[in-house]
C-alpha cells in the first residue's frame, strides 16, 4: 500500500536535513546577518560571523555571505575562497589594533577574497596582512580607511592578483609587497585597480622577481608607484601597461636600485616628478608611445626618456 506524501513535507525534510549537517563535512558554509555562531553555517543555518564560517568549512571551500551587513574580522591559517554575490556588501571592520584579514596560510594555500568591503574607520590597522600562504587573490574589492590597505610581507615565495578593486585613504601605503627577509621573491599582477589618496605611497613594491600593473588609474597619492629591489641580487622585473598615474605629490613613478620596468601606453602627468629613473645601470625603458607631460619635473635620474626598448 502507497502513502502519498505531501511536497510541503518532503522540501521542509530535506531543508531540515542541510540545515543538520555537520559542520566540519562541507566545502560551502554561509553567513547571515540573521545567523547564528552556534548554527553548523548551513545556508538554512547560518553563521553570523565569517571567522566562525572560515573555522568551519573544508580546507579549499568556499564561505559566502547570503545577504549584506558586517560579518567580523577573520584570521586566515588555510586555503579558503570568501566571497559575497552581487547585491551583497560584506563588510569586515578591524578590531582596534588588529588587521581586517591575517592569513597565515602553508606555503601552498590559495587564498582568495571576492566582493569584500573592508573599512579600517581610521584606525592603525592594516585592511589585509599576507604573512604566508601559496597566493592571495583579491578581486571586486574595497579597502579604505587603514593605515595599510592590503600589505603582502611573506617569508617565502608567492604570488598575487588583484583587480578590479579600489583602495583608497590609507595612512601610509595602498598595496606594497615588502618580504620580511628582504628578499623573498614573487610574482604578481595588479589589474583594473584603483589606487587614490594614499598618504605615503599608491604601490610599493620591494623585491618581486617578476610583475606588473595594467588598466589601473594611481592618483593623488605620496608617490604614486615606487620600485626598489632592495637586498634581492635577482632584481624586480615589472611592467607598467595602460596605466593612468597622476597628481601625485611625491612623484608618478619611482625606480630605484637595478629595478627594469617597462613602460607602455600610459599616462603619467601632473605629477611633482613624472618619473624619477634612479635604477643603477638604467634600465627603464619605454615603448614610445607614453603621454609622460605636465607634471612640475617630467623626468628625473639617469637618462632622459623616451629611450626604445632594444
């Protein structure tokens, strides 16, 4: 003999069951500004807190924040993917004296942050620190209000990507790469980024072996894009592509040391120095086909510019 049973009662049976399952056994947990700590981070169940959900899912998951509200500073020790759909504004507010985000990941973890909205309310806190991890992605994000915006300084090789996102109103940097040994070396591309109204420096990059910085607009910072390889024998090789650098009163763009950047398709101007070339031998090069004018000094350092690429 069948028993019919209702739809009702089967959806509200199996909404029950994902809300009970254990949450040490997934690869997507969730947040909620009407969740709960003690819930299993479930979609049904949320958690409240990203750090409860980070500490919750399966190493390589995935957290996502189902609605907008601030969801808490969150210390990172695996690989993880956080991230908010579109409509959603995740918020992450530093504690006083602590970063956003801290990830100290092992040498091969993936970090990757998508759509987050962190703001550090003037504090002298860092919007994300990168002590250790295999790479850090941060995509469709806003950092401002820090002393640092996002502040990579690894012990050990990575690499990183960050685009479309917009960093803005730091104390000190918006995004530097400085390794903690002086010499640790990276690859890293930063793409689509906005970078503005950063007290001492736009980008900082200290020792990277290898990069570059295309459709990004770096403006009214101290310097807009400062190169310095430091105690790195290797160099940092980096390109400058399609990228507006402007109203920067401490200089467009800086290179020092045996830093090679090659320039192309970019506007450097109104600038205190378009670009100060202090590289030893120079190796600056330009593809001809800059906009490098206006700026109170538009060249500086070891040999005018343009010089074509050999």
């Amino acid at each position: 003999m069948r028993i019919a049973v209702p739809m009702t009662v089967l959806a509200t049976a199996l909404a029950c069951s994902l809300g009970t399952a254990p949450a040490n056994a997934r690869a997507r947990v969730f947040v909620a500004s009407y969740g709960n700590d003690s819930n299993p981070c479930t979609f049904g169940s949320p958690c409240k807190t990203f750090q409860v959900a980070v500490n919750a899912v399966d190493a390589g998951g995935e957290v996502t924040a189902i609605d907008s509200a601030g969801f808490g500073p969150i210390n990172i020790t695996k690989a993880v993917t956080i991230t908010s759909p579109d409509g959603v504004e995740a918020g992450i507010v530093a504690a006083p004296g602590a970063e956003a985000i801290n990830i100290n990941a092992g040498p091969t973890d993936a970090v990757v942050l998508r759509a987050l909205t962190l703001n550090g309310a003037g504090a002298t806190s860092t919007g994300i620190v990168f002590n250790s991890g295999g790479s850090l992605t941060v995509t469709r994000c806003l950092l401002q209000n820090f002393a640092d915006g996002i502040d990579m300084q690894p012990t050990t090789g990575m690499s990183f990507i960050i685009t479309d996102t917009k960093v803005t109103n730091n104390q000190h940097s918006g995004i530097s790469y400085i390794p903690q040994n002086g010499s640790t070396a990276a690859i890293g591309i930063i793409d689509h980024v906005e970078v503005s109204n950063n007290l001492d420096f736009g980008i900082e990059l200290v020792t990277p072996l290898a990069g570059g910085t295309t459709n990004s607009i770096v403006y009214n910072d101290g310097t807009g894009i400062f190169f310095l390889t430091g105690t790195n024998t290797n160099g940092l090789y980096v390109s400058i592509d399609n990228t507006t650098v402007t109203a920067n009163s401490g200089g467009g763009i800086e290179a020092n040391d045996t830093v090679k950047v090659l320039l192309r398709r970019s506007m450097i101007t109104e600038n205190s120095i378009g670009l100060s070339n202090s590289s030893n031998p120079n190796m600056v090069y330009s593809y001809q086909d800059n906009s490098i004018n206006d700026n109170r000094l538009d060249f500086a350092g070891s040999a005018p510019l343009p010089v074509a690429l050999q």
